[in-house]
C-alpha cells in the first residue's frame, strides 16, 4: 500500500487522569473496512471520535489524511466535509425522511438538483424510497437507522466511520442491516471504520479488526487471524474464547505441543510462537468446539471419525450445569477445570445429558489456540 | 350587573370609534415588539452560549439568568428611571418619560426570561445531535441553525413567555414612561388611569384590546409552533 487514507500517530486522550485512548500508530488504507471491536469503555468511540475531529481536546498526537497532518483548529470543517459519521442512535432531524437524507448535501452546498439526485439514490439503495415523506419521528429503529446511513452516504464521504450502528436493533433487523450494509460497501468501496462490540458484525464486515482494551490496541490483523489467534487473554475474550485455563507446556511430540492442564495432558497445534518446556500458558478455547463424545454407558453420540492429519483430545468429567439458548444449550462439564460447549437440540433432546452425569468430551487438537500467561498477583 | 354590561356595551363603541384608544394600542404594539425582538436578538444567541459551552463561571451566570426570570417590574422601572434620571448616569441621553425608555425596561424583564428558557431548550437536545451534525459536515451557523430548528417548539414557547411578560407588565412602564397622554400611554398605564378615575367602560375597553393584542400574537405564535412536519 502506499500512504494511508488515514492515519493516527501517538494519540493520547485523557479524561480526568483516565487515559482513555493511547494509540502510538494506527494507518487505514484506501477502499478497506476496519472493524474495531472491545468491550464497554474500551475507547472505541473515542477513538472513531478522534478520526472525525469530533474530540473536545486531544492530549497528544496528530491525524493524518492522505499523509497530511491536519489542523484540529482550520481543517476541521474541511476534514469533516471529506468524511461521515453514523452513530449507534439515528439522531435524526425533526423533519421528513427526505430532509433528513439531503441535510449533509445541504450543509455542501449542493444544487438542488444534485441534492434530488444522490437523495433518491440512497433512499432507494436502503430501500427507505417509500417512507420519503414521513417524518422521522414516525420511523421504527431500523427504518431510522437506515435514514442515518443514507445520510451518511448521500454524501458520497470518502471516510464512513461507523460508531455501533446497529447495537441498539434487535437480532433479525441487525442482521438484514449487517447484511445490507454488507453489500453497500462491498460496492460503493468506501473507506470505513466501523465501531461494535458486536465479534460477528466485525467479522462480516471487516476487511482487518483492531481488537481494542482499556484504550490500548491489543492486536490489528485479518480476521481470520485475530479470530484463530489472539495473542492475548483480552483479545482471546473478546473473540469468543470463552474458556482460558492456565496451563504448562510439557514438551513437543509428533510435531505438537504437549501441554498439561491440570491431571490431563493435551496436545495443541503449536502457533508461531515459540515454547519452552515448562513455560506457563493459557490454553483458550471456543464452545462450539468442545463435543461430547459419548456418556456413560451410552454410547450413542458416538467417538468422531478421526481422519488422517486430525488429532482429538478426549478428557471426562461431570455434567455440572445446563443452561437452554432456545435453539442450542449450554453444557458445562466439570473436567478438574470448567468446559463449556455447546449442543443442538436434537442431541440434546436424546436425553443422556443431563446433571450429575459422567460425560466424555474432545476438541480438536488445532481447535486450543496457546497463548503466554503472564503471572500476575490476581490469578 | 348593570355596571358590567354597560361597561362592555361602551366599550365596544370606543374601541371601534376613539381615535386615542388607537394610538395607544398601536404605541403598545410598537413598543412590545421593540423589546420582545431586542430579547430575542441577545436572548437566543445568549442562551445557546450558555447551553452548549462549559467554562468557570457558568453556574453563576445562570443563577443570574434565573433571578432575572423573576424579576419583579417594579424593581426593573426603578433601576431604569436612576439610570435615566436627569441627574443620572445616562441622564444626557434625555430618555427617561420616552417611548425608548418603556422599551428599555421592558428589554431588561424580557432578556432573561427569553435567555433561560433558550437554556433549557437547547440543553432539552440530544447533546450528541451537535456531534452528529458536526460529524455531517455542519459549519459552525449551519449547527446553529439546525439546534434552533429542532429546538422551535420550545424556543417558540420563549417567545410567548417574553412577549406575554412585557405586554403585560405596568409598573415599570409608568415609572419610566410617566402615562404622558398621546406620548408615552399604552395600554395598562391607561387602564390603570381610567379605572382609579372611576371610568370603567374605557377601563374595560382598553383592558379587552390588550387581552385581543396578546391572543392574536399569542395565536400565531402557537400557530407557526404546532405546525407539525414542514416541507
């Protein structure tokens, strides 16, 4: 790439004596989507903040806009007019749909005519063209949180920077939003940084991910890689690695890693980085990869075809909770350490899962992603 | 009874056919919008400050504002009468028992009613709608002019309450205005005058014009506020 659309360097911003936001470099390319995702009062959005100049004061550091520093004070309407910003709640004006889709041209300048042009383009590409007339305090969440995006792109910006816009939907509206917003991008090829804290809207949407906690970057790469291999406990959280048990690497066999958790030892596709033997680790796992292999005295789960080139841990342990999701259950499995994995239905609906029960579980050996555990006082 | 009706039935003769009445409706017109669009022109942009900015002394000027929202009449004409006063330190000007010394006065009661509830109508906004107008390219009037816009229901009300304050108002004006016959008469000086001499029918005359002046502004006041949707 050459230079980047965008780009932050040594951002510091405080509140209080709270550093909410540290960032010594952070670059967006042209055309890309970059997905920041982080739990509740990670900075996220002050850090979207930060890209539209929309901060009060920043304590330290510079933006940069095609390599150009910019002035907080001069270029701020300037740099604002290149860019467009949707926020999780609509804000709309008290006005029609239409007014509200034509402000941002309005505020351009534009002619009237351009303004009735690219309004109608966008209210037609978000399927919003019918509800033109109505005002926006007639709209449902969805419907207005469509307005806001075709607000944003009616503008043609050549920065959409997205601070959880979908959060405050319920499920199918967001996901037919996601998808959506999915295609608009895909062809308008905007440059866009999207906010969530949402792991599955980051991983639909970003071309990279910016795992961000306690106002620090923790990991920037693709999302299959962010997603497969965190390289911190914080991310690996925030990813959806729900178990984290600490864990001593026992040595290498057969080109894996043995490493003991507890009484059981299991083998782990090592990653990049390299072990030592008795070098203290964490081993992070998913529920969806955690299967029940069979129960006692039933068998009828049945152990998994091992194929060539896969090696599957089976450890036992004791059923201890079981909660429903509606269409899946929560399984936890008391194996010397807590194992949680998820089961269908139908399966659990055959009736040997149950509390107190003793149950065969296995996971893949590339499926436990290793990361360092450093000793810390808390644990 | 008698009183009442032969009071109204008089009236309504010399609200249509006395000339006087006329000139002090119209002076009354004159000079309550004068101070009502002055209110306005430092009330609304005042209170906006006030709302959107945060500095030390904030808290005191609104305490300020808020005291001045109640200010009682009476006190306001005495502070302007000693400024005005011959003697006092805008005496040179010759003001005081003028129609610009009404309008200043009533300036001084209006201000801070328009200004505090210019506070409070801006501070009603979604405090991240000015980022998200902002974040849409808005220059610093365009913002402006947005907030007033989304704000017009409650800044309307403002209007009315700054408006209904000064036409209403009596004791300041008589203290810096004297009741001068054909000069500096309006309407609830002269409805003050006419009923301490007894005369009730032009009392009563002059008393109902006053309540016509404050529903027809009033009115489409509330008319331009409860348009819902414009185009």
């Amino acid at each position: 790439m050459s230079v980047p659309l965008l780009q932050l360097k040594d951002l510091q911003v405080c509140y209080g004596s709270r550093v909410a936001l540290d960032v010594p470099e952070l670059a967006v390319s042209e055309h890309e989507t970059l997905a920041v995702i982080g739990p509740n009062g990670a900075g996220k959005t002050t850090l979207l903040h930060a890209l539209a100049l929309l901060l009060p004061k920043v304590d330290r550091g510079a933006l940069l806009f095609r390599g150009k520093p910019l002035d907080y004070k001069h270029d701020g309407l300037a740099y604002r007019r290149r860019v467009a910003v949707v926020f999780q709640e609509p804000l709309l004006c008290d006005a029609s749909v239409y007014d509200n889709v034509a402000l941002g041209l309005r505020f351009r300048g534009r002619s009237r005519a351009e303004i009735l042009d690219r309004a109608n383009l966008w209210l037609e590409r978000l399927g919003i063209e019918h509800l033109r007339r109505c005002s926006s305090r007639t709209l449902s969440g969805g419907e207005a949180q469509r307005v806001s995006l075709a607000r944003a792109f009616a503008v043609e910006p050549e920065v959409l920077l997205l601070d959880e816009p979908f959060s405050a939907l319920d499920a199918p509206t967001r996901a037919q939003l996601v998808d959506d917003l999915r295609g608009l991008l895909s062809s308008a090829r905007t440059t866009t940084v999207f906010v969530t804290h949402h792991r599955g809207e980051a991983l639909m949407l970003g071309d990279r991910i910016v795992v961000l906690a306690e106002g620090r970057v923790q990991q920037m790469d693709e999302p299959s890689r962010v997603f497969t291999a965190p390289i911190n406990e914080a991310v690996a959280n925030i990813v959806g690695m729900e178990m984290i048990v600490p864990a001593t690497i026992l040595g290498q066999r057969d080109g894996m890693l043995q490493v003991q958790v507890n009484d059981h030892t299991v083998s782990v596709v090592s990653g990049e980085i390299p072990w030592v033997e008795g070098e203290p680790a964490l081993v992070c796992l998913r529920p969806e990869d955690i299967h029940f292999a069979c129960v006692a005295g039933n068998d009828r789960a049945g152990p998994p075809a091992q194929s060539p080139g896969e090696s599957w841990n089976r450890l036992t342990g004791r059923i201890a909770g079981i909660t429903p999701l509606g269409g899946q259950f929560r399984v936890k499995v008391d194996c010397g350490f807590p194992l949680v994995a998820l089961v269908n239905r139908p399966l659990f609906l055959e009736g040997f899962l149950k509390v107190g029960n003793e149950a065969d579980v296995h996971f893949r050996a590339d499926a436990a992603h290793l990361i360092r555990r450093h000793e810390r006082t808390s644990g | 009874m008698d009183l009442l009706w032969q009071g109204l039935q008089q009236a309504a003769v010399m609200m249509f056919h006395n000339r006087e009445v006329w000139a002090i409706t119209w002076l009354t017109l004159e000079v309550t919008f004068a101070a009502t669009l002055l209110s306005l022109i430092l009330g609304i942009p005042l209170g906006t400050w006030l709302a959107l900015t945060a500095f030390p002394g904030r808290k005191f000027l609104m305490a300020l504002v808020n005291t001045g929202m109640g200010l009682p009449p009476v006190v306001v004409g005495l502070f302007v009468c000693l400024m005005l006063w011959r003697s006092g330190p805008l005496g040179s000007l010759h003001l005081i028992y003028t129609p610009t010394a009404i309008v200043i006065a009533q300036f001084v009661i209006a201000c801070p009613i328009i200004t505090g509830l210019t506070v409070s109508a801006i501070e009603q906004l979604n405090p991240r709608l000015r980022l998200q107008l902002l974040g849409l390219g808005a220059s610093r009037s365009q913002l402006l002019w947005t907030l007033w816009r989304e704000a017009r229901l409650p800044l309307l009300a403002a209007v009315m309450a700054g408006y209904g304050g000064v036409i209403s108002e009596v004791g300041a004006s008589m203290m810096v205005g004297g009741n001068v016959r054909g000069h500096t008469r309006v309407l609830t000086t002269a409805t003050v005058l006419e009923t301490s001499k007894g005369n009730f029918a032009a009392a009563m005359a002059l008393g109902m014009l006053l309540l016509l002046l404050a529903f027809i502004v009033n009115g489409m006041l509330t008319h331009l506020q409860q348009r819902r949707s414009p185009s």
